[in-house]
C-alpha cells in the first residue's frame, strides 16, 4: 500500500503520540531506508542516514501542513534533502566508489535466499554505477512511489525532463546489468 | 521515435506498475521489455532485508525523539534515568 488511509490524521497526532509516530515509522520505513540505500549503497551508512530523516521528520512534524500535500511527497523530500546534505559534507565520487567496493560485503545475512541475496546485491551494485542525480530520481520513483510532477517538485527539475531521466537511467542500468553478465537483460 | 516520446509512455507504464496495475502486453521492442521487468524487479526489491534492521532503528530513533522530547519538557529520557545517581545525596568535601 502507497498510503495509509488515515495518514494525515496520524502525522498530526504524531507530534504528542508515540504510537501514531510507529505507525507512521511501521509503513515508512522500508520505503524510506530502500531509497537512502539506493542513493549511498552502504548498508551501515544507510542506517545511520534512515535514522536521521526520522528524527528531522519527528522534528519538523509540527510544520507539516495537509492542505499544501500528501505526506509521503514531505517524507520523501526530507529523505531527498538529508542525503543530498550528506553528499555536500562529502566528496560524493569517493562516496560512490567506496559503496561499490564495500556492496559485496554489505550483507552478512546467511540464513538468506542466496538468490534473493544476489539479485539484490546485483541490482544494488548497477545502482551506484548510476550518477548521483540519476539515482536520486530512480529512488524517489520506485521506493517514494511519486509522480513525476512530485519528483520535479523535490529535485527542482522539471516534470519532462524526469520523465527523459528516468528513461535513460533505467536504459543505462538495463546495460550495466547486461555487462554484469545478467542475461536476461543481455 | 525520441527519447522523449518513449520517455512518456514508460512514465505511464511506470505509473500503472506502481500502483499495482497491468502494463498493456504490446512492447514495441525487446529493450523496451526488458526495461519494464527491470523497473518491476526494481519496484519489488527491498534492500532493508531483515526485520531486525527496521526494529534495531526503530529503538535508536525512539530513543532520540524521546530524549528530545526530554529537552523540551525538562524531562530526564528513560536511557538517562539509568545514569542518574537516584535517591543518593552526593556531598563533596575539600580536604584541609
């Protein structure tokens, strides 16, 4: 499910109601740590930047208004800004290669599908071949589920030009798939 | 046809897949094909894998909110109570 039925309700509680905060954590949160994920790639630092959006989203809750949008385009426009700010502080092509580098060790999980383990570490590792800017819309459309015209709003783009982005960067990782050796896109 | 026509129709295809709906079969190109298995096996992954990741997180950030929550209030955060020295009076002497 995209959205929850009574999220508006929930955000506005959430400020002084812990469990109204869960519920909003409980459904965000996969969808929140897979697009940091896909944007830095390393699983620790995914964690620790997941852990910041949270706490800015629990911080800034009370500026929240409905009547301007749904939430999950505020949520992710928190996620998109926290990531892009700890890509200022750093240099973002040594970010890039490192999480490449450190993708093969990322999980550590044994008790997992080794097939499910290896198409995600396969599709991870085509991920950070993508530029930063790519990446971003990639994330922002599969894990934010938004509409173009949001994405824009959030990246400063226009609603074209993520349309054509997003077409040519899922085209780019069809071919870094295909010279990965994943035949089914060869 | 150009990238910006294609553009257009994978966005709408795009759209229907993330809202749980079935792309119309007619591909006009193996590459194009491909590109909407991809973008369902992309849509399908979840990175964050094991539960135990989400619960770990879900405490650590708990905790902060409660500890801001703290700062507001003047209230001393449940992971704070244990490093207070309760019910003892300290009393600090200087030697002479």
């Amino acid at each position: 499910m995209t959205y929850l039925p009574n999220e508006t309700d929930l955000a506005i509680k959430a400020l002084s109601d812990s469990e109204a905060f869960v519920e909003l954590f409980d459904h965000y949160f996969p969808r929140v740590y897979n697009y940091v994920r896909c944007r830095v790639g390393k699983s620790d630092l995914a964690e620790d930047l997941t852990s910041q959006v949270f706490e800015r989203i629990f911080s800034r809750l009370d500026t929240y208004r409905p009547e301007y949008g749904l939430f999950a385009p505020w949520v992710f426009s928190i996620a998109h800004n926290t990531v892009t700010d700890y890509y200022r502080r750093k240099n973002p092509a040594v970010v890039s290669l490192a999480a490449v580098e450190d993708l093969a060790c990322a999980e550590d999980d044994i008790g997992e599908m080794v097939a499910l383990k290896e198409t995600r570490d396969i599709l991870l590792q085509a991920l950070a071949c993508l530029g930063e800017r790519d990446r971003s819309i990639v994330a922002l459309k599969f894990w934010g589920n938004l509409s173009n015209r949001r994405i824009a709003e959030i990246t400063g783009l226009s609603g074209s030009n993520v349309g054509v982005i997003l077409y040519r960067a899922m085209k780019r990782l069809r071919i870094i798939l295909s010279t990965q050796g994943v035949k089914e896109y060869e | 046809m150009s990238d910006q026509v294609w553009a257009e129709r994978f966005s709408k295809d795009l759209d229907n897949i993330l809202a749980g709906k079935k792309v119309d079969g007619e591909f006009p190109s193996d590459e194009y094909r491909q590109l909407i298995d991809l973008s369902i096996k992309l849509f399908k992954s979840d990175f964050s894998g094991k539960r135990g990741t989400m619960q770990k997180l879900k405490k650590r950030i708990l905790s902060r909110i409660d500890k801001q929550k703290g700062k507001n209030t003047g209230e001393i955060c449940e992971e704070d109570l244990d490093k207070v020295a309760g019910g003892f009076k300290v009393i600090i002497t200087e030697d002479k």
